[in-house]
C-alpha cells in the first residue's frame, strides 16, 4: 500500500521561507516521479513541481518558479520542497503526489499561510 505523509506546513508572514516533506512508503520510492500539487479555497488543484525518479530533472509551475526548489532523498525515500519569498497567494493546502501507470497516489495534504 502506496502512502504518502506530507509535513512542514504552517503560518508565515510574507517574505518568509518553509520546507515541505513528503515521506513516502509502499513504493520503489527510486522508481518515481514525485511531485506537489496545491489547492486554494475555491480553487481547482494545481500543479506546483515535479522531479525526476534520480532527482536529475525537475519542473516547476511559472507561478514557483525561482522560489519554490524540489529535491529528493531516495536514500530516505523522501521528498522536500523548500519554498523562499512566500507570497500570500501561496496559501493553499499542499498535496504530495506519485502515480503508476494505473493509479494516483496522493498525501493528506498540509496547509500553508502566508499572511500580508
């Protein structure tokens, strides 16, 4: 069973920094694209970043890009997202997320805030 345990969220004012981890398990963790989507209140839920199995390549949404950074640890079967310059649209719930070729797998989500 695939699971997937994000942390790291909280409040912070703007201007300021957090670090998400996603802890996954159930998986060949080395094997798999991971990635955060995000959801707003009374938004859809929307791509953050992604990185690649080896951790060679990565990808980032236009909205992220240049201060949110995606790393893994395949040693710990973790993923982390450190987010710099937090602006207040950057408040949203953060959803860790892998796939197969069947199936998704999504965290339980963990919130951030980011205050004015």
């Amino acid at each position: 069973q695939v699971l997937l345990v994000e942390s790291g969220g909280g409040l912070v004012q703007a201007g300021g920094s957090l670090r998400l981890s996603c802890a996954a398990s159930g998986l060949t963790f080395s094997n798999y694209v991971m990635g955060w989507f995000r959801q707003a209140p009374g938004k859809e839920r929307e791509f953050v970043a992604a990185i690649s199995s080896s951790g060679g390549r990565t990808y980032y949404a236009d909205s992220v890009k240049g201060r949110f950074t995606l790393s893994r640890d395949n040693g710990k079967n973790t993923v982390y997202l450190q987010m710099n310059s937090l602006k207040p649209e950057d408040t949203a719930v953060y959803y860790c997320h892998t796939r197969s070729t069947w199936y998704n797998y999504w965290g339980q989500g963990t919130q951030v805030t980011v205050s004015s």
